[in-house]
C-alpha cells in the first residue's frame, strides 16, 4: 500500500511542474509577443510625427516660395507695363515730334490727288494696286444688278489698310468709305461703281506751310484730252503715322 501511494505522489508532482513550465514558457513568449508590438507601435508612432513634421515643413517652404513667386511676377507684370507705357509714349512724342521735309509733304500730297483723280473715275482700287498696296484684279468682279455695283475680290480691312499708308484714320472715316469711292457688303467685300469719268491730272504749282502742321497749295488740273482746266487753291493738314507723313484733312 505504501509503495503505490508514493509512486501517485510523484506523478502529481510531475505533471505539476509541466504545468509551471508550460505557464512560465507561455508567460515568457507573451511578454516577448507584447514588447514587440509596443516597440513596433512606438517606432510607428515616431515614423508618423517624423512624417507629420516632414509635411510641415514642406508645406512651409511651399508657402514660402508661393510668397517669393507672387513677388517676381508682380515686379515683372510692374515693369512689363512700365516699360509698355514709355515705348507708346515715346512712340506718341516721336510721332508728334517727327518734321518732314518739303519734298515729303509734297509727295503725300500728290498721291492724295492721285487717289482722288482716280476715285472719280472708279479706278481707285487698279490706283492702289499700280501703288503696290493691294491686288485687285478687275476680272475676277461680280456684277451686282443692286444699284449697278461690282462685288470685288478685295476685303473692306485690307483697302482701309492700303489706304493708311497715304491718309489718317479721320480722314479715312470721314471721306473714303462713302458710296462715291467704296462701300462693303455683307461679307466684308467692297462694291464700286461702275464707270466714271475721266481721269484729272493735278499738278502742283507750289506749297507754302502755314504752320507745323498746315500747309496751303496751289494747283493746276486738266481731264484727260487737255478739257476743262482748272487752278485750285487747297488747305491741308499732315499726320504722322507709323512715321510716314499722311493727310489728316483737305480742304
């Protein structure tokens, strides 16, 4: 009896030990198990405030050099349009400070007649084109059955422009767009009448200036055959424009 009570004793005891062993084995790998993740939670959490600092800082530089940008453009856009504004201004002071010479006046005042002679006769547009300025060609006219017009190859914005090169904007405005010279349709064609008279040669006999910009001539003219003489006396004010000397009016 006491031998078996011994041998039951001893195998308590064993299993009791595996027991501790096993607890103190599990004990040992769960605390290794959480010392990790608490290592790996606060590693993580350093990264994050790391990041979070990183993005800070960047989003202050960005701010930084938005500042900077705004300023560089503002000076440029400043400058860009000083520099505009002197270039028209001295543009408009060399316009108005430009003096031409006798012969010049004389010139742009022949070719003013010249294109009035030739407007009287409906021959305005072949003048300019001889003068290098547009290129109408006459075939290529519609007949109009409207008030007997023809329907040019030539846009209204590219007579005015040849035009430009002998007389100003106002003069322009004011006395050749009328229906005497030319008129544009609908599609920015120009009509001219049909026909006309003949042709008056001007010549100029002499020019005397009035002041800067006014100048008296007087002039002789003949239609075409050596008929109907005339002398006239005009007065008429010259322009600058692009530097060339151009009539402001005639009267």
């Amino acid at each position: 009896m006491e031998e078996k009570n011994v041998t039951k004793i001893s195998l308590t005891t064993f299993f009791l030990i595996l027991a501790i062993i096993v607890i103190i084995v599990m004990g040992i790998f769960i605390y290794k198990l959480y010392n990790d993740k608490t290592v790996e939670i606060q590693k993580s959490t350093e990264l994050q405030a790391q990041v979070n600092s990183l993005n800070a800082t960047i989003s202050d530089l960005q701010e930084k050099i938005d500042k900077v940008s705004e300023t560089i453009n503002s000076k440029a856009t400043s400058e860009k349009t000083t520099f505009n504004n002197t270039i028209s201004n001295n543009t408009n002071i060399k316009d108005a400070s430009i003096s031409f010479t006798d012969e010049q006046v004389k010139t742009a005042f022949a070719n003013y007649l010249e294109l009035e002679a030739s407007a009287g006769c409906a021959s305005l547009l072949e003048c300019l084109t001889r003068k290098g300025d547009l290129n109408y060609d006459v075939t290529k006219d519609l007949v109009s059955n409207k008030d007997n017009l023809h329907v040019t190859n030539i846009k209204f914005d590219d007579y005015k422009k040849a035009m430009l090169n002998y007389v100003s904007e106002n003069e322009f405005e004011k006395n050749w767009t009328s229906s005497l010279y030319v008129v544009k349709n609908d599609d920015g064609y120009l009509l001219r009448p049909e026909g006309g008279g003949g042709y008056r040669s001007y010549t100029i006999r002499s020019i005397s200036k009035l002041n800067d910009t006014t100048y008296s001539v007087k002039t002789s003219s003949v239609v075409e055959d050596n008929e109907y003489y005339e002398e006239n006396i005009f007065t008429f004010t010259i322009k600058s424009y692009n530097g060339k000397c151009v009539i402001d009016s005639v009267k």
